[in-house]
C-alpha cells in the first residue's frame, strides 16, 4: 500500500488501535510498519497546525526507518509487542542525529551524537521515532506554555492547556499523532498532562529506568516514564525501557520488572487508602466526585477502601520547590555558551558573553527557578532553605512508609481542577505551582504512581485519578489500574 493508497478510512482504522494491538496487526501482516507511520502522518497534517505537539518531525527519516524495521519483522529479527510501532519521544531526552532542545532557545540547535538509555532500549524492541514532543522549557512548568516554540494545546479543548511538562507527549497520544510516547516526570509531568489530555501515564520507582540521556532538571526527582493510551500500553512500555545501566549511578537492579504480568482484572481483597488531606479544600467538586466514584467502582469489585490523614502534605510544595530549584540551579549551570548551543553574538569579554548567552537563551520561568535555587543554596540561607527542605522531603517518605504498612495502594486526584485555560496559569505562577500538590510527594519519596482517566467534567474536560503504590510495587498500581479500566470502558477522543 502505498502513501496515496492510505485513505483517510484506512488511516482512521489503524489510529484505531492501541500501540500493542498495532504490533500484533503488525507481527500478523494486517498492517506494515510504514502503513502505520504514514497514517500518524495524515493525522499530523491534520491535527498539528492547532494542537503543535511537535518541535521537531523528521518524516523521511522515520519513514525509512519504518520499512527498515518492516524488512526485519518480516525476516523474524524482530518478535517485540512493540516493533514497528510509532513512538514521540519528548525533547529533553537525546537522540542521537535528531534535534534536542528541551524547548529552550539555548539548545536550539543542538543534535545529540548519542541517544538517551530508554530511547535506545525502544528502538532495539523495533519502535520507530516520530519526533520530538513539545514541552515546558527544560521541563519547568506545569502547561506547557513556558516553551521557546509556542504552546502546546489541549486536543480535548484547543482553549485549554495540555498540562506539562510533558504536555506534547500527552497531547500528542491523546490527538493519535502518536501511538505511545515518553516523558519525564520531575513533580507530575508525566501523570498531570495524563490526567488534562485524557490518556494514561505513568511514573515508575526512582532508579527503575535510567536517566542516562535525560537533560537533568532536578536530578533526584527526575524519572521517564510512559503516556500511553491505555494501561496495557503502558505496562508495556515500561516494561522494555526498565532496566540497570551503568551509565546512570541512580539506576537500580531490579528482578521483577515483568510488568505486563500484572495485567489482571482482580482487585479482590486490595487495601486502598484515600487520604483525607487530599479532599479538602481547594479540589474541583467535580474533580472530587469522579474520583471518589472511581473508589467506590474499586470497592465493588472487592478491594477494601478507606480514608485516612496523611501527614505533611501541605509541607511538600515548598520542599519540592526548594529542592527542585536547587538542584536545577546547579545542572544548569553548565548551558554558558561556551561548549554547545546557543551563545549571544554581541558581548565584550568572557563574563559579559556568560550573562547575555543566558539573559537571551533561557526564558522567565527557567531565570525564575535558577535565581531561587541559587538563594536556597547561598551561604547562610543553606542551612534555613536547602537543608531544612531535605529533612522535610526524608519526614515526608516515613509518612508514605506508614501509610504503606496499612495498605497497598493510596487513591486520589492528579490534579484539584480539569486543564486551565490557556494563559491562566502563566498570569499566577504561584497557582500553577500549587496545581502540584497531589503529585510531587511522589517524586520526593522516590515512589512510582499512574494516572488514568476516571471521567469527564461540564465542559467535557477529562478528570485524571491517580494511584500511588510504595517504592517498587508497580505491578499492584498496573493490576489495580487495569481492573478500574476494564469496569470503566472505553475513553478518549475518538471514544
């Protein structure tokens, strides 16, 4: 079938299927790889010019690579669920002779010589790269405006954002510009723009998946994780990209990361906790209605729910930001114009070429985290700030480890609304920093969570409920998930 024969019926078909239903189509000979890359294609000319989920796209590259991993499967090199499957791959992960910009005019033009551990680990199983997600400039934001290449925008509703900030990568699966994609998640950026954009996300235990090739924003926070548009699909992404790797001191050993086995429709005698803290003030009545009916779907199908206090959860905002911009302060510390990307063309001296390369290379929010991660880490504000900010983030932790001896999984929003409005969050970055509330203790206690949808609000915005599971214990998150989805139905655009 060649590109003209791709009807739009026939493209509409294969958009259809989920990325693992498209690799068995594949693998069974009712779709060809490039079949499927050129129908992403048809929907990104269609889509792209309104939802711009999309910094970079390399379509002969991808197209040739296509036929390339067709030839393979054909000739039985390739058997993974996941070969010849179109894959976005969000813009702070490098990929070796693609564009890499982290949306951030300072790395413009930078193309990697090397591509990050997971992205490889995805193109071994056969996967094939569309090309770089949209995002919030190196991934500071919470809505993906804050990018150098304008805003992404919300598939479900082009006046709202996509959340961030991977908030490409979620738009991206949700329009079928994509079948899967991956992000990063440094506070929710992962299960947050899941949660706007109606598809499933999720963030695994800190060290599952290695960070090697991940432009670092907050290095003890930051983890890549899959979007997807069902649990099934994401079970199976993270799947082939969890791994050790030497290259990254943070990766971590793990023997069961059989993740797809967890894929199981019981829920018999699970103890889900709901901590009260995350119900109070400030929660969208809708937001709160969904996700709570989303427990009691849980609870019939015989999973043991009830609430409880979860301590500290209004210390974690300001712990996360302390931390976050410490640490970012410091890893961006290396963008000066000196080794790589961009550099100003007027200065005078080497100090002045240092402040004009990034006075002009990075944008307001990104100057804005760096200047308070420089404060909190300055002498005589270390010890009142930074250090303070560690002993919280450690008291935060034995909170989760108490809770996690009474019950196998924690339930609740990802977020207190549906997606904002475009320009809403931009106005008042204190409001989009408290957007974070429901998600960053996560990423502050190292603990793996999924987001999926559980309905919809008045205005046909999609609601995201999240589940949280103790460090290492994603098959009970994917197992409790995938019961949820499969009493829930169908979901999504197309839907």
């Amino acid at each position: 079938m060649t590109d003209k024969e791709i009807t739009g019926g026939v493209a509409r078909e294969i958009l259809a299927y989920t990325a693992v239903e498209l690799g068995k189509a594949i693998h069974e000979g009712k779709v060809t790889a490039v079949e499927a890359m050129e129908a992403v294609f048809k929907q990104i000319e269609r889509k792209e010019a309104e939802i711009h989920a999309y910094v970079t796209i390399d379509k002969d590259t991808a197209l040739q690579k296509a036929a390339q991993i067709q030839k393979r499967i054909e000739a039985g090199e390739l058997q993974g669920s996941l070969a010849g499957v179109p894959v976005a791959i969000k813009d702070n992960l490098c990929t070796e002779g693609m564009r890499t910009t982290c949306s951030s005019r300072i790395l413009e033009n930078f193309v990697p010589t090397f591509s990050a551990e997971a992205v490889s680990r995805l193109e071994e199983a056969g996967a094939v790269i569309v090309g770089k997600t949209n995002m919030d400039e190196f991934a500071m934001g919470s809505t993906t405006e804050t990018s150098a290449f304008g805003v992404t925008k919300n598939p479900w509703n082009t006046a709202h954002v996509p959340g961030g900030s991977s908030g490409g990568s979620a738009a991206a699966v949700a329009a079928e510009e994509c079948f899967f994609a991956l992000g990063s998640d440094t506070g929710g950026s992962i299960r947050q723009p899941a949660a706007y954009c109606g598809v499933v996300g999720m963030k695994p235990t800190y060290g599952t998946v290695s960070r090697y090739g991940l432009v670092a924003y907050g290095s003890s926070l930051d983890q890549i994780g899959p979007l997807a548009k069902d649990v099934t699909d994401c079970a199976t992404v993270l799947e082939i990209i969890a791994a050790h790797d030497a290259k990254d001191s943070t990766s971590m050993k793990r023997e069961d990361v059989d993740f797809t086995s967890a894929l199981v429709e019981d829920v018999k005698g699970l103890r889900i906790g709901i901590p009260r803290d995350y119900f109070g003030e400030g929660l969208d009545t809708e937001v709160k209605s969904a996700v709570l009916a989303a427990a009691k779907v849980l609870e019939q199908a015989g999973a043991v729910v009830e609430e409880f206090d979860l301590s500290l959860v209004e210390y974690a905002i300001p712990t996360y930001y302390t931390i976050a911009a410490a640490e970012a302060s410091s890893n961006l510390e290396r963008f000066d114009g000196i080794k790589y990307g961009y550099r100003t063309a007027d200065f005078n001296g080497l100090h002045d070429m240092y402040k004009k390369t990034r006075s002009e290379g990075f944008g307001a929010e990104v100057k804005r985290r760096i200047m308070l991660g420089s404060f909190v880490l300055s002498s005589g504000y270390y010890d009142a700030y930074y250090l303070k900010a560690l002993r919280v983030k450690a008291l935060i932790k034995q909170a989760f480890d108490a809770a996690f001896a009474r019950y196998d999984v924690i339930l609740g929003p990802v977020a207190p609304t549906t997606a904002p409005g475009l320009g809403e969050s931009l106005a008042d970055p204190l409001k989009m920093y408290l957007g974070d509330i429901y998600t960053i203790s996560a990423n502050l206690a190292g603990l793996p969570g999924i987001s999926l949808p559980c309905g919809k609000d008045g205005r046909g915005l999609p609601i995201g409920l999240q589940l949280l599971g103790d460090c290492f214990q994603e098959k009970k998150l994917i197992q409790c998930a995938y019961t949820y989805e499969k009493k829930r139905g169908p979901f999504g655009l197309s839907v």
